[in-house]
C-alpha cells in the first residue's frame, strides 16, 4: 500500500505553514512601517465611536511577526522531517507528524488560520499509525 495520500496531506500542510509564515511575514513589515501605522493611527481616532477597532489595532501593534513567522517555518519543517522519514521509519513519521499538529496549535492557540495544516498534520499522523498497525497485523 502506497504512501500517496500520507504524502499528499504532508506537502499541503508544508505549503499551508509556508503560506502563513510569508503571510505573517508580510503583515509584520507593514505594521513596522511608520507611514502604514500612522495611517491606520488617524482612521481609528477619526471613528471614536468603534472601540473594538481601536483594541484590534493596539493588539496588532503587540504581535512579535519575526517570532511567530519563524515557529511556522518550523512546523513546515517538522513536516518535511516527517515526510522524508516517512518510508524508511513510518512510525517515527507518524509521531513527528502528530508533534507537529499538537505543537502548531499549543503554539497557536490565539490564531485560527494554523489550524488548516495542523489537522491535516493530525490526519497524516492517524493514517500513518493506522496503516502501520494494519501491515504489522497482516505480517503476524
């Protein structure tokens, strides 16, 4: 039986984290950017009205971009780890994989978006143990 969906769901989750840490990346430049602030800055004091806008905006100022696009590099990481062990080793793979999901979202707790490739982490992980113990089945 071939690895082929394992595979699958490892490089769409690699390329998820990927996406994100740019995405992360991205939005950490244009918050440092003085102009780009100063101007979110005026809309908010304009509209006095929308508190929560005003709090979102503080928050957005609060985030460490380099830290948190540099952990999911990491997790893509992890996953490419998985997926090289993944033929020789299925059931280092597995638990690289599950690691991989419980630690993206233990990280991540606050943030939706990682969760997409974390599952997918957690499906490949469950497939991997599950094929495994059906091969160890058929052996005995």
């Amino acid at each position: 039986m071939k690895n082929r969906s394992i595979k699958i769901m490892g490089i769409i989750g690699i390329i998820g984290f990927m996406l994100l840490a740019g995405g992360t990346m991205l939005v950490g430049s244009m918050m440092s950017n003085d102009e780009f602030r100063d101007s979110i800055q005026e809309e908010v004091a304009q509209d006095e009205d929308d508190q929560q806008v005003s709090e979102f905006v503080n928050s957005m100022e609060d985030i460490n971009y380099t830290l948190d696009s540099g952990l999911l590099v990491v997790f893509s990481l992890i996953g490419i780890v998985a997926l090289i062990l993944l033929k020789k080793k299925p059931m280092i793979s597995a638990l690289i994989f599950l690691v991989g999901a419980i630690g993206s979202v233990a990280v991540f707790w606050w943030m939706l978006l990682p969760i997409v490739p974390a599952l997918l982490y957690l499906i490949a992980a469950i497939i991997t143990f599950l094929k495994n113990q059906s091969d160890a089945h058929k052996k005995s």
